[in-house]
C-alpha cells in the first residue's frame, strides 16, 4: 500500500469511529463519558508516522502483551465525551503505540489525550485477537439500556439462556450475530481481572460479551461492524421488553424455526 492509501485507509477508520461514536450518543449508550472504543491501526502506519517523536512519557498498560510489541492504537481519551467524539475524534481520542517492553505506551498523535480507563481490556483483547491470528481490529465498550438491564437478573446471566431468547425474537439476530452473547459476571471497571475474564469469554467464541451491570464489549473487523453487532442485540432485547409491557411473555421462534434458519444462513451452533 502506498503512503497516500495507508492515510486514506486511517483516516476512513477514524471517520468510521466518529460516526459510531454519534450512534452511540443517539441511541442513549454514552451518558457522560461512557464507552470506549480502540482500534489497531498498525497496518496503515506509514514510514512518516512511524518517524513521529512520543509527546508523553511511557505510562504503563498495566498487564505485558507480547503481541503487541510495536502495535499502534487508536483510543478514546479518558473522561471523554462520545458525542464530542462524533465531532473532533482526534481532540478526544490519541493514537499511541506500545513500546518494546510490551508492558508500556506512548501517545504519539495528535494531543496528549490519556487513553480510556478500559486500556487493559481493550489492548489485551487486541493481543488476544493478534495470537488467533483473527482479522478482528476494532473493540468497542458501551452501554446498552436494554442488554444491560437484562444482566440485573441472574436468570439472564446463566450461559446462553438470553442469546437463546434474543436470537428467537427476530431471525435477523441470530444471522447477524452468530456467535450470541457471551456473560461476564461484575468486576470492577478498567481492572486488569475483567480484562482476563473478557478474553475468557471471547475465546469461548463469542464476538460480544455482557459485562454484569455495566455494558458490552464486542469486538469486529471494524468499529461499524462491532456497533452492528451490539445493536442487533439490543434490538431483541427491546422487543422482548417491549411485548412483556404489552402484558405477556413473547413466544420467540420456534426450534424448527431457528433450526431453518441456521441451515439456510449456514449459521454454527
Ligand atoms: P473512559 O471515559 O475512561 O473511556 O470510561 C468510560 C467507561 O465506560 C468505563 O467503563
Ligand atoms: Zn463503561
């Protein structure tokens, strides 16, 4: 790829997080600062980037991820705003990169944004992904009313017992999100123990994973296809909402129903 592609190629990325990061705020996922997204962007670094001097000293990660080694990121800034992010995502936002020890990272460009809280998720499901050899490059963190409503009860928590029920609500969720929804049980927020559990939980095969009580964290090829995923999901789970305000439990498709459907989609499980 030539310099000129590899900038064209980031910076379509980039607009694709700001368009996210306008979803997000519309849909009512990013009250204040909540949410986060990074992206890998390594492949399209080119050799005048990678020429760029640090503008901060080493902060570290807080955990050491082997595959990351000379990795760069682009993050959410910490306590920022998704809907200024829409707006300016480089003023609330930095791209970084991880420094030789694996265990440390500099931002590079363009402010000295400090990187979300959830750092230590996000980068190591990056390693994770990069281990798998996956072409996933985008994660994104946020928080879902409706899915996240669902995890305050412990019926909904127990393996596969919501992606059963939101799969049935309408076809579309089970073929547009094929691997279902994964559950971690509360940790606290940007510890290096929910990252752990998050990648457990991808590793099961899932692309989206509930966090108890706090959002999703679901992981793609880019930040749109992860945001599609996350909004599937929810969908389903409005609409189950929605028929038990109209009064009664919602059918779901059938088995046979699903059955068909996973033939015609080719779709596992
Ligand atoms: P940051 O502002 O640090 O990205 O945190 C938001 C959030 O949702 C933490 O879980
Ligand atoms: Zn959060």
């Amino acid at each position: 790829m030539s310099i000129l592609d590899k900038r064209a190629a980031l910076k379509a990325e980039i607009d694709k997080v700001a368009e996210v990061a306008g979803y997000l705020w519309t849909k009512g996922w990013a009250e204040r600062n909540g949410g986060n997204i990074t992206i890998n962007i390594t492949q399209w670094v080119d050799e005048g980037m990678r020429e760029l001097p640090a503008i901060t000293e080493p902060k570290p990660i807080g955990t050491t991820l082997p595959r990351l080694k000379g990795c760069w990121f682009y993050c959410k800034g910490t306590g920022r705003r998704m809907r200024d992010l829409a707006r300016r995502p480089m003023e609330n936002g930095s791209i970084i990169r991880i420094l030789p020890d694996c265990a440390h990272y500099e931002i590079v460009a363009d402010a000295p944004v400090a990187p979300t809280s959830e750092l230590p998720s996000h980068l190591s499901v990056h390693d994770y992904l990069l281990a798998k050899g996956s072409p996933y490059r985008a994660s994104l963190h946020t928080h879902p009313i409706e899915l996240v409503a669902l995890t305050h009860s412990p019926k909904w928590m127990e393996k596969d017992v919501a992606t059963r029920m939101l799969w049935s609500m309408i076809p579309e969720t089970k073929a547009f999100c094929p691997r279902g929804l994964g559950m971690v049980p509360y940790m606290l927020p940007s510890s290096v123990e929910l990252a752990d559990a998050t990648i457990r939980a991808i590793d099961e095969d899932y692309d989206v994973v509930m966090w108890e009580k706090h959002g999703v964290f679901a992981v793609d090829t880019d930040i749109m296809s992860a945001f599609d995923q996350v909004d599937v999901l929810n969908k389903a789970a409005q609409i189950y909402i929605s028929a038990r305000n109209m009064g009664f439990e919602p059918d779901g498709m059938t088995d046979a129903q699903m059955q068909e459907l996973s033939q015609a989609f080719g779709l596992p499980k």
